[in-house]
C-alpha cells in the first residue's frame, strides 16, 4: 500500500495510486467491472472511474466493501489503504486559488508536487517554477489583459507558492532546457529583464537544478513543432510517466507509453543538441549584458 510520505502529498495524484492498486487487486481477484460493481452495489462505471482516478472523491465505504470483496484481509494492509483514501480526499494547498485557476489546472499542480522529477522544454517563457516576481506579473499581465489586478496579483501569488518546491526537504529534480527566444523576448522590459537573467543564475547553482540554453546557431531541433512540454515522473511504481501540453483553454495528459516515449526522446536529444549546462551561466551572462 501506498502512505502520504510515498507520493509527495498531491491529493489527486494520490487517487491516481489508489485506482491503480484497486486495479490490480480487482485483476487478481478474477473479477470484471460488472462483478465488482454488483458486490457493492455501484455501476461499472464507477468501479471504471474509480480506477482511472476520474472521480472527485473516493467513497471510504465503497473502498472498504472492494477490499473484502478483492479477498483483502489483512487489518494494517487495510487501514492503511483507507488512511490513504482519507488522505487523497483532502484538498491541494492550491484550492484556496480556485478564484484565479482554471479546474483543469489542478490536476498540472497535482503532478508537479508529486514529481520526483520534472523534465520541460520551454520555447516561449521562463519556466514557471524559474520566474521571478516582476516577470510572472508582466507576462500573466499580458496573457490576461482584462483581469482585475487583484486577480493578476492572485495568479502570481499562486506562481510564486508553486515555486517553494523547488528548496523545500527532497525537492524534485529539475531539468530545463529553454530555446534563446525565451531571453530575448521583452518581457515587463530590460530592468525585469535583466533581474530574471540574474535569478536563472543563481537559481541554476541549486544541486537540483540543471538549466540549458538552446542557441539560435544550432539551428532547428527535435522539439521545434511540439512547443513546450513537461514530462514528470514519480517515486511511486504505481505511476507511468506523464506528459503536460497546455493550451489556451485547456490541456492534455499524456501517460501511454508509446506517445511518452516520444516526448522523453525529444527531451534527451534536445539536452544533447543544447549547449551543456556547464556553460549555462556563461550563455546568461553574455545575454544579461545586451539588456
């Protein structure tokens, strides 16, 4: 089974777990969906949701009756997969955003805290974790011209309590490859500019960082039509790999592997084809100078 310290404490990529494991016990058992659901007297398609973790909440009662219909009897084995359903159950620290963040993204926050490791390409704009203050207002500005400001200054709250992952206890491993358009592009002008420029650097000196810049002279490369992307994976073995492409009104979850191995293939050539991190700081230096 599976406890709050395995997963990282992301309610809904805790469901993700719980699903699988309900999955196998099910398998195990020898019983479909329709012999499931009739033994606790549900539809099979909610033992299917339940198990795809497309379900808003998990119903303790409804747990309790598939573990003894799935032959589960041992009492620690079971209590401790229900503290994990109580678990799952509570809400994300990022709920008291819901005022400012789409439904959809939710699940993108899910992820990110639950990750033992983020991978992205980022063609357009720093990284979200990466931002400094001044540039996340700017660009979430711009990207919503007709909010309120107090809804702007919300949005970049959220962006900058996202970031705490980064230096809190056992924080993700994150690898950022970046195009060179993404420093060249104005964002709140040169002074923000300059100041983003400034936090790369220091940032990319954490041990669990590693930033690289894909220069304009090395011309094309393998993630050019797929814009930017994150792929994320976890310490739980119950978790596939998981592939983020966002748009403007919503987004998309990759987890098959033959679509994530194509994404994860493109990161490795793309890190290779960058120039290495070592040089990374020297790459921001020589740009922080023509701002």
């Amino acid at each position: 089974m599976t406890s709050e310290t395995d997963w990282g404490g992301a309610p809904s990529v805790l469901r993700m777990i719980l699903g699988r494991q309900l999955e196998e016990m099910r398998t195990r058992a020898g019983l479909t969906f329709e012999q499931a659901a009739a033994a606790i007297g549900v539809s099979h398609s909610t033992i299917r949701r339940m198990e795809a973790a497309k379900v808003a909440r998990l119903r303790l009662a409804d747990a309790e009756k598939l573990l003894q219909v799935y032959g589960v009897t041992d009492r620690q084995e079971v209590d401790t997969f229900l503290q994990s359903v109580r678990e799952a159950n509570k809400r994300g620290w990022w709920h008291t955003y819901r005022d400012v963040m789409p439904d959809w993204f939710a699940a993108y926050l899910s992820l990110e805290q639950a990750a033992l490791q983020i991978r992205a390409y980022e063609n357009e704009f720093v990284h979200g974790l990466l931002q400094t203050r001044e540039y996340a207002a700017a660009l979430l500005g711009a990207g919503n011209p007709h909010a309120p400001s107090e809804a702007t200054e919300r949005m970049v709250a959220l962006r900058m309590r996202r970031q705490e992952l980064i230096t809190r206890e056992a924080p993700p491993r994150l690898w950022v490859v970046m195009d060179e358009t993404v420093l060249r592009w104005p964002v709140g002008g040169s002074g923000v500019m300059r100041a983003q420029v400034d936090h790369l650097i220091e940032i990319n000196r954490l041990p669990n960082v590693t930033l690289q810049i894909m220069p304009f002279a090395n011309g094309p490369h393998p993630a050019m039509r797929a814009g930017a992307y994150h792929l994320f994976r976890f310490k739980a073995p119950e978790l596939p790999d998981i592939v983020y492409l966002n748009g403007l009104v919503g987004a998309v979850y990759l987890d098959k592997s033959d679509d994530v191995v194509v994404y994860r293939e493109a990161l490795d050539r793309l890190g290779a084809q960058a120039a290495p991190a070592r040089k990374t700081e020297v790459l921001l230096g020589a740009i922080r100078k023509e701002l």
